[in-house]
C-alpha cells in the first residue's frame, strides 16, 4: 500500500523519493502515540493520522521539491534519516526502545487478527487504488504527467510546478501514513528501525519492479517482494544482492516495469498468438 | 491606432557580462503578424523567454494587455493568455497526442482548487480537444503516441497547445524550421487562419522568405539590439539589417 502511495510520487509526478519510508514511519508513530498515550482507537485517529502525515508531508516538500531530480533524491533520503533519527533519540517516541504494547484493531467489539485484518487492509487497499485510478484521471493528475514529461512546456500551459508537485507529494505521504498506522496496529510493536533507509528502496524496488505510473504495478511489485523473501529464504543473507540484481535486470530489460509500457507479458502473449495463427 | 497588446519596453537581459538583449522596445498591435528575425545569437529566442516568463529582464518593463508581467512565472503569463512554442520541440513524450492537447485545455481547471478533481476523460473535452487537432491537421494521429511523431507533426502539435492557452497571444518559435516546402506553406496558411480568428502571432523566424511573405511589421535584432522595425518592404532595404545578415563587404557590393 505504501508503494502505491510512493507511485503517486514517483510514478504520476515524477518526483524522485527515497525518503518514503520517514512518512510510513510518521503515520505509525502517530497511531501508535494516539493508541498508547490517550486510548484512541485505530478508526477514531485514522483521520489524525492522515492529517498529520500531511501535515509533514506539504511542510517536507515545499522545500526539497524546489530541487530537482537527482537533488531531490539525496534530500529525500536526508529527510529519512532525520525523522528515523528523532523516532529513536527523542524520548518522547520510546527512543530506541521503540513503543510496544500497540492494541489490535478492533471492529464491532471483536479484536483484528489474521484473516480478519487481512480483509480490512485489502479494503484500505482498495480505496487507495480508487483514490489512485481517480488521481490519475483528475486534471490535477493530467496536470502532474505533463509536469513528469516536460517541465517548461507544463508551465507555459498554465501548470504551477510547485503546486501539483507537492499535491502528488502530500497524496503520496498520506497514503504512507495510512499504511504506516495499520502496520503500527498489527504489529502493535514498532521502533524506529523498521522506518529506515532501506524500507525506502524496498519500497522504491517495488514501485520499479511493478511498474512506475501504472495502477496495479506497485500491488504487484509488492506482492513479488513479498514473497521473495519466504520463496528465497534459504539464501537470505544475499536477499540485498538478490534485489540488486533484479533491479538492474528490470532496469535493463523492462524499464516500464512488469505492468509498464511494451510490458513483457503483453510480448509473450503476441508472440503466441502469433505463432497459434 | 487602439492600445498596444504587448509593449516591451527598454528590456535588457544579461547573463554575468553577456548583454543577450540590450534596451530592445518594441509594440505588438492586437491582430498583426510581428516578425522577430536576426542572425543566430541575436537574442530573440532570448526575448521569447522574458514575454512568457522563463527569465525575468535585468531591467526594463514588459507590459501584456497594459500590465506589467516581468517576473511572473510562466503559469501566470500563461493564464493571461499567451501560449508559446518551442524552438526545440517539447512534446509530453509518453501521452497521446490528444492527451497532449487536453493537459492545455484544463488550464481554467489548474488554477481552482476544487475543480482540478473532475475528470479529464470525457467526451466533451475529447471532442474540443480534436477539433484543435483537425485544425492544424493531426486530426488522424489522436491516438498516437506524441513522443513517436516526426518533427513536422510535433510543431504542428505544439501550435495547437499555444492555440489553446493563447487565446490573446501566441508566440512561434521558429516554427517552420527544418520543415519541408509543402508543409512549409501548411502552416503559412494555418498561421493566418489564426490571425483570422482575432488572435495576435508574434514569431520569430530564420526563413527570411516566410518572414518576409508572412508578417505585417519586422523587429530585426543583431547582438542583443533592436537594428531595424518596419514593413518587410523596408526591412529588405535596410543597409543595417543586409550588413548583418550579410557582412559589409557583400552589403556595400549589394549596394
């Protein structure tokens, strides 16, 4: 789900972040402190939560997405660090110890487990797409893909850059956050290491690896990065090695990712078709 | 003679010691053809970039429709009314060409926030957007892919997003270079069309011969100075321009 969130960044705008891990991470502190500290339920902060990785997100953005590209890249892991820096100096977020003791979702009384959570993640998960497949068809989301192909010319039609950038910007984050608070939820123990740089590129490699701009490519991407860990679990200690090399056979063989343009699927299946005929 | 539509007055840009344009004025009526032509390196392109926004003068004032507009960034200029080409073609590469044309229409959508959620993809935006494309003759390649067109195609392509945007003022950059003659004369034909409709075309142009046979009034410029304005008629005689389009011997031999 937070790759899908990452792809409206990256994807839609075409705004480099490999700093989306700090904001899946600020949502889940943000449920976790409303959880812990003042008893809230996960349905009663969710709205807090959305707003609050907003927040972050249009106060984060306005200033990196002056910078472009490779820029942006290097600012956004910056952010990254400082905010996993301050969920683990500041005592206030548990320090290093993280915050446990989170409290299962609960829905009509009965607690979220399993199965359960499953479908609501799955629902969360299908309002995202919505959310997504409406973006992409809002002229805000038209005004976004002119922006990630032509810069100049988006603004000589009336486009501000600033504007929609920090638009896909703060979409993108708010969808982190919500995923980030039903992780905090399920796992109902976080710490700051699970929000570091290297979920970033996890993420990023999903976006890559599903298909950047497309709808399902980053549930895809999730899903095959999912589980490659339990498919490969023999040789996990080369599973960074592993992910590099599939990034760069991605990168040189589908650059659009496995649902992107002149995907290989669709190939294959011409192929055959032709060959039947 | 009513108010002029663009008035440039007294611009000067410099890039560190570089003088790219030094103290040019020059007007644009409402409804003429203005021609900006010189040698490579005169500053025209240059020029462009102060009217739509892309740089903002070192000194000078640029005053659209009687407001002054330098330093305001593109989108406003934009929302103004002017439209631009580019000299090198700036095509959304992976939209289809009408999709291309569509990102120009939402520009009343842009600025609102609660209208830039409705979607694009409906059949009444469809349908302005292609009749744009029929008009500058890219009515069949809708669905194409921009990014595949040959460069004829993506400067007609480009003219019919400035049509969109432009409806006070477009501003073609070297629209006709590297065409063929047939299509040359294409776009002769749809650029008076334009001018037909009320709207106010200022280019800037190397084919001297379309210069020539297509403007009202010439604004010639030569190292960042305005050298010569004046109906092509006048502009052709003009010693100054020959001796910069020419040199001065072959002027004097001209002579």
């Amino acid at each position: 789900m937070a790759a899908c969130g990452l792809n409206v960044i990256i994807g839609y705008a075409g705004q480099v972040s490999l700093g989306h891990a700090a904001f899946v991470g600020i949502g889940a502190y943000t449920a976790a402190l409303l959880a812990t500290k003042a008893g809230f339920s996960f349905f009663l902060s969710l709205p807090i939560v959305l707003v609050v990785s907003a927040t972050f997100g249009l106060l984060l953005g306005l200033p990196s997405l002056r910078v472009r590209e490779d820029f942006l890249a290097i600012t956004t892991i910056g952010i990254n660090f400082i905010v996993e820096a301050m969920f683990n100096y500041v005592p206030f977020f548990g320090g290093a110890l993280g915050i446990g003791g989170i409290p299962p979702i609960l829905l009509f009384g009965s607690k979220m487990k399993g199965l359960g959570f499953f479908y609501l993640c799955l629902f969360f998960l299908l309002i995202v797409l919505f959310v997504c497949w409406w973006f992409s068809r809002s002229w805000a989301g038209l005004a976004c893909f002119a922006l990630r192909e032509e810069e100049s010319a988006a603004s000589s039609m009336g486009i501000s850059p600033v504007r929609f950038k920090l638009l896909a910007f703060v979409v993108g984050t708010c969808i982190a956050g919500l995923s980030g608070a039903l992780s905090a939820h399920y796992i109902t123990f976080i710490s700051a290491g699970d929000f570091s740089f290297p979920f970033s590129i996890h993420l990023l490699c999903m976006v890559v690896i599903g298909g950047m701009g497309t709808l399902w490519g980053p549930v895809l991407g999730a899903l095959i990065l999912g589980a490659l860990p339990e498919i490969f679990r023999p040789i996990v200690d080369y599973r960074i090695l592993f992910y590099t090399l599939l990034l760069l056979l991605m990168i040189r063989f589908q650059p659009g990712g496995l649902l992107g343009e002149s995907m290989m699927v669709r190939r294959m299946m011409n192929k055959i078709s032709l060959r039947v005929k | 003679m009513s108010r002029a539509l663009l008035e440039v007055e007294d611009v000067s840009k410099h890039f560190g010691g570089l003088k790219a344009l030094d103290d040019v004025s020059f007007r644009v009526m409402p409804g003429e053809i203005l021609g900006l032509i010189g040698p490579n390196g005169a500053g025209k392109t240059v020029c462009f970039n102060l009217i739509s926004g892309v740089y903002k003068p070192t000194l000078g004032r640029i005053l659209f429709d009687g407001q002054s507009t330098e330093g305001s960034p593109p989108h406003e200029i934009a929302n103004k009314g002017v439209g631009r080409t580019f000299q090198i073609v700036k095509p959304f590469g992976s939209l289809s060409v009408l999709e291309n044309v569509l990102v120009a229409q939402g520009i009343s959508k842009y600025r609102a926030f609660s209208k830039m959620w409705s979607s694009w993809r409906c059949e009444s935006e469809a349908k302005r957007g292609l009749e744009v494309l029929e008009r500058v003759g890219l009515g069949d390649l809708a669905r194409r892919k921009a990014g595949l067109l040959p460069l004829g195609n993506l400067r007609r392509l480009e003219i019919a997003r400035a049509l969109i945007v432009g409806h006070k003022l477009i501003l073609l950059d070297e629209s006709f270079s590297g065409l063929r003659h047939e299509e040359i004369s294409r776009l002769e034909n749809l650029v008076r069309s334009i001018r037909e409709d009320g709207i106010t075309v200022l280019l800037i142009e190397h084919n001297t011969r379309v210069a020539m046979g297509l403007c009202d009034r010439l604004v010639v410029l030569d190292h960042g100075r305005k050298i010569a304005e004046g109906h092509p008629e006048e502009i052709q005689k003009n010693e100054k321009v020959i001796e910069a389009y020419l040199g001065r011997k072959r002027a004097k031999n001209a002579a």
